[in-house]
C-alpha cells in the first residue's frame, strides 16, 4: 500500500495501510509512544472502493487479512476511526491466543477489573475516569484473557470517546493528548484519546482479574452480586472468539467465573460509579 505505518498494542502487532497519507499521519502522531512490532500480527487496509473515489469525495473501506463485505465505506475525514474499527475487526475475528472479552479493564496493585456491557454503558468513560483517579488502564475496547493462566493482558489502543463522555475525559485529563473530533458518526460525536504514559509503558505487564463489573449507566445508584451462571452466558454474548476457541474458551470462561466476582452497579454519573467501585475494590 502506498502509505502504511506498523504499532504494536499490547502483546498485538498491526500494519496499517492506507490509499491516502492523512490517516497514516494521524496515526503515527497519536500512537508515536508505541512500540513497532518486529513482525505484525494482523495487517488493515483503508482504501478506494473504486480508483476515482480517491480524489473525488474519498471514500474509506476497511479490510485486511479479515473483512466484513457488508461494512459502510467511511468519508477520509474519519480515516482514523476507519483504521481502529479495522484493527478491532483483525483482532475480533483473528484472534486465537486469547479470549476476547468486549470489555475495559483498569489495574490496580496487580489485579484487574473487567467491565463489560452493551454499548452505552459507560465502560469506556468509567475506564477513563478511575485512570485519571489512580488506576492503570488497560484498555477500552477488548480485554485478553490468557487461557492458561486466567491473567489479563492489556490492549491499550486509543480511547473511543462519544459525545458527553469527551468533555468528562477532557475534564478529568486537561494534559491529555487528544485526536480531532469526529461528528457525526454512526455513532455520533467521537473523539480518540490517547491513554496515558502510564498505560504505555505497562502495556507488558498483565494483571490477575479480581473483579468483573456489568455497569449500567442513566439509573439510580444500585449494586447486586451476578451468580455465576448469569456471567458466564453475559460473557460469551461479550466475547467475539468464545464459540472459534471451543473447548479451551469454555475452560477459560467457566474458570473466570468461578475464580472472579462478578457485580452488576447502576449508575447516574460518574463520580457515584467510582465511589461504587471504590468501595466494592474494599471488600474484595
């Protein structure tokens, strides 16, 4: 490809490459902290649909070593928001080596909380706003468990924040570095942060799980134990490789939840969702 640039997230390596040279420049901006892996894991490719949507109204599709036929091309301005929705896919649909939760994760003295709903729940924002209060964050999008040990890895790729939740994280991170804002995605308002050197430079070290969290925001503050059956069959509609690791997924899915509490916490703002984890991080 005629612009292309490799990162490694964690313990994955991407090579990016693009028709046009403003995603790879964005790219090598916000992820400039990050290692280049020696031999990339996945491979995504933004590019023209047809030659001529290269220069008149640039249109990005998103492929790679897996594709989704069906996926809607995005305008250039969203080059960005193309190339992590492509590294997403390559992990989703590519990865072996772990199982692969939908979940943020943030650490602390050694042990992780996994947190884990359906979109809206707020588990990047709440993610976002415990790293700011001391925590580590180890990403926002998938957490990695390693099947033979049960501990987390981290993937601490840029922070996918929708409309309210930028301002929380711009509030709780003034010196954070930030991408350009995004409007009017699928999605709404987006806008990529970059996680802190902190996030980074730990992305190494995984963590033993201690707790996984189902946060519901917009409700009235309330927290209830989830029996573990009920997380099991939460988690394997939360992970995107349970059913392609067959047996070692069920063992490493039916050991997170035997080993690990799991709680369900509403919440009707931020600053109660961290006292509620802060005081359930106390009785664990």
């Amino acid at each position: 490809m005629r612009h292309q640039v490799s990162i490694r997230i964690g313990p994955v390596g991407f090579r990016i490459g693009s028709d046009w040279p403003q995603p790879i420049a964005a790219l090598r901006d916000l992820y400039r902290d990050y290692p280049t892996p020696e031999i990339a894991d996945f491979t995504v490719r933004l590019f023209a649909a047809r030659p001529w949507r290269r220069w008149v109204r640039p249109s990005v599709m998103i492929g790679g070593d897996y594709m989704l036929p069906e996926a809607a091309p995005l305008p250039l301005a969203q080059g960005v928001l193309a190339a992590e929705m492509g590294m997403n896919l390559q992990l989703a649909l590519g990865g072996r080596r772990y199982l692969l939760l939908h979940a943020s994760a943030v650490e602390r003295d050694g042990r992780a909380i996994l947190m884990t709903g359906e979109s809206g729940a707020g588990k990047s924002t709440l993610a976002t706003l415990l790293g700011a209060a001391g925590w580590r964050f180890m990403g926002d999008e998938f957490a990695l468990v390693d099947p033979a040990t049960g501990d987390v890895h981290a993937f601490p790729r840029l922070i996918s924040l929708k409309n309210e939740a930028i301002a929380a994280a711009q509030a709780a991170w003034p010196g954070a570095r930030f991408g350009p804002l995004l409007a009017g995605t699928p999605k709404g308002d987006i806008r990529h942060m970059v996680p802190d050197a902190r996030a980074v430079a730990a992305m190494d070290v995984p963590a033993r799980p201690a707790a996984i969290l189902f946060p519901r925001f917009g409700f009235e503050p309330a927290v209830r134990a989830v029996p573990p059956s009920e997380a099991f069959v939460r988690l394997t509609q939360a992970s995107t490789n349970y059913v392609a690791l067959g047996e070692t997924g069920f063992a490493a899915l039916t050991g997170l939840v035997r080993d690990v509490p799991s709680i369900a916490i509403d919440y009707p703002d931020g600053a109660t969702a961290m006292s509620q984890v802060e005081q359930l991080w106390r009785q664990l």
